[in-house]
C-alpha cells in the first residue's frame, strides 16, 4: 500500500483515540478540532501540526472527519469542498445516509472521493478492536480498507456511498432496543427479589441472549456505573436518523419508535450525557425530580 498522510477533523471521545493510532503508526500530519484547546493538546502530545481548517487538506492525502451530526459534517465538508481535488474523505461519523450521499456527490464534482465509515465496537477503539463498515466507490475501497485497519481490527467493504451508514443503523437499531430490554428485564428481577449479581452474571454468561452487549452493560448497571461508553444522547441522535430512513423508505418501525420515545424521555430526564445503559434508570423511579441526582 502507498504511504497515505493523514488528517483529521474532530477530536472527540472518539476522535481522540482515532488520531491517537494513526499518530502512534506515524501516518498523522495535521488535526483540526473545533475546541482549540483540546486541538493544541493534541499537538503538543504528538507532534502533530494543528492548522485551520480551510488549510488542512494542504497536509494530506486523506482527511479523516469524526464528528457529532449531519450539520457539523456539512460545515466542515462546506469549508474545505474547494481544496478537496485528489483527495479522500473518510467520514467515521454517524449521520444520516441521505445527507452523506449528497456531500458525496458534491466531494466527487471537486475531484475528491468520500467513503462513509462508522464503526461499531467504539469502546475497543483505543486498542483497535472495532469494526468500520465503509460505504463509498469501489474503485479506492482496497486502499481505504488498509489504512482504516491502523485503528480497528475489521473493515467490511458494504457497497455504495450510504451504504455503512445503513449498516450502522441497522445495528444501532437492535442495540438500542436490546439495551432498552435489559433494562426492562432488570426491573422485572430486581423487584421479584433476585439478586443483581446473579442476573448479570447470567446474563452476560449463560442465557441465550448474551451477547457482547450484555456482558459491556449488564456491569453498568448492577455497578449503576453510567460514565459513558456510547452516551445515550448519541444513541438518540441515531434512533432519530433511524426512524426518518425508516419512514423514507417506508419501513414499518414498531420497536425503533417506541425506542426513541423512551430515550427521548431519558433526554428530558436529564440523563444524555451518561451511557445508553442509563435507560435503565427510567425503570427505577418515574419522578424526574429523583432521576436527574
């Protein structure tokens, strides 16, 4: 594989660690964060240039965006659109398909190639235990492919543009009802007398359902450590994309949209910045009063 540069935007929970691993294998040029300060830390750890944004595709050959939503992806693809010729964009960001597909054809009228590549596993992404569905043209998948394995350990070729996107919400979809069901069911036996330790163990180890979400959350809970792995207010914002697809293509979506209501009411509960687990306090106490200490 050709040597790539790389940049990338965005320096999140996420991003961070992302940057973090192509540092460390020495393919990081430039970073841009929207916060400065965490920008200059950055640089400062790593040895890594931070430039404006407007000027980063100068230092790459490929710009690497993790960022919160459809409208933050826009603004940046916006601002770097006129340099992006011979460039690949890769956007590690969960948003919606449609949007994606639209900047991917206004990247391709510059000269640029765009992939979407969410990932799923983002807790294991520190040590490159995590899988990328990547959506875009085939022609420079192979390449993409190689460089995205210096920070998770599979990439699956999906199809075209939009395509990881799905992908991704067609996960997002079970994992978020999955959870809402653990939590439900922790409910159930909790407050039939059995023993927390007992129906996590059981859980994460023995039953039918187990999974590898199971034995990450089931822990949460019994521990009601909520610091956030995958924050709850993401699982909305992804619950929200999932029920527009949903009715764009007019998928019938009984358990998504009973989903997002529930986590809709854990947002106004005050509990979005915790982990998706957190939906299990919803079952604990129904005054919000209670819920937001």
């Amino acid at each position: 594989m050709t040597y790539m540069k790389v940049g990338v935007v965005g320096l999140g929970l996420m991003g961070y660690r992302i940057a973090k691993n192509f540092a460390k294998d020495q393919m990081l040029t430039v970073v841009w964060n929207r916060t400065r300060e965490k920008a200059e830390k950055f640089s400062k750890e790593f040895n890594v240039s931070f430039v404006p944004l407007e000027d980063l595709p100068k230092y790459c050959d490929v710009i690497i965006l993790v960022l919160s939503d459809d409208n933050a992806v826009e603004e940046v693809i916006g601002k770097i659109l006129p340099k992006v010729r011979g460039k690949i964009i890769v956007d590690m960001s969960t948003i919606s398909p449609e949007t994606s597909i639209s900047l991917a054809k206004r990247v391709d009228s510059m000269g640029g190639i765009m992939y979407d590549a969410p990932l799923t596993g983002s807790v294991g992404i520190e040590e490159r235990k995590a899988t990328i569905m990547l959506g875009g043209p085939k022609e420079k998948s192979e390449e993409v492919i190689d460089l995205l394995k210096h920070t998770a350990n599979n990439v699956l070729y999906i199809g075209g543009n939009g395509s990881g996107l799905f992908m991704k919400l067609v996960n997002n979809l079970i994992a978020s009802a999955y959870m809402t069901a653990l939590a439900e069911a922790y409910s159930l036996g909790i407050k039939s007398g059995l023993d927390v330790h007992k129906i996590s163990e059981f859980l994460s180890n023995y039953s039918i359902v187990s999974s590898p979400l199971s034995k990450l959350k089931c822990i949460k809970i019994e521990q009601r450590d909520y610091s956030p792995q995958f924050s709850l207010k993401l699982m909305t914002k992804d619950l929200k994309i999932i029920n527009k697809e949903c009715e764009n293509l007019g998928v019938t979506n009984f358990i998504s949209s009973l989903v997002l209501k529930l986590h809709e009411l854990a947002i106004k509960y005050g509990l979005g910045e915790l982990d998706m687990s957190a939906i299990e306090m919803l079952y604990e106490n129904k005054d919000s009063e209670n819920l937001k200490q």
